[in-house]
C-alpha cells in the first residue's frame, strides 16, 4: 500500500518547507509499512511516531505562512 501525498487547506503546494516535511512524512509511512510486513512492530511504531513529528512541523510551518500572509494584508491597509 503506498501513502498518499496531502496537500495544504485550498489545494497548491505546501509553502516554505512544508514540502520537505511532507515528502519525508510520507517516505517514513512508507517505511513503517515495510517494516510492520517484515514483523518489527517497534521499528514501524517509531517511524510512525517520526511521521507524526513531520506532520506537525510541516502545519507548523503552513500556519506560519497564513500568519505572515494575514500580516501582509493588515500592513498594506493600514498605509
């Protein structure tokens, strides 16, 4: 089974790194896969545990750039 690629709220692609931690995500689901088929369950659950790392930082780093594009937006109407 192969893991599916999410993308950001509104579709694009994930701003700033957020590309990164997805792909890596991604790459460690499948990982986790292959190792639970192969029967080393602690393997897979730190793998999963690492992905969910991944998640984090890449809505991290998406909630950092709404941040910064709310900003932008609330500086050009106040000049």
């Amino acid at each position: 089974m192969t893991v599916e690629r999410e993308s950001p709220p509104g579709g694009g692609p994930w701003p700033n790194n957020g590309d990164i931690y997805e792909r890596l995500r991604v790459s460690l689901l499948e990982q986790a896969e292959r190792a639970e088929a192969d029967g080393h369950t602690d393997e897979a659950a730190d793998l999963r545990a690492r992905a969910a790392y991944q998640r984090r930082e890449r809505d991290r780093c998406y909630r950092e750039h709404e941040r910064r594009m709310l900003n932008r937006s609330i500086h050009r109407r106040r000049y």
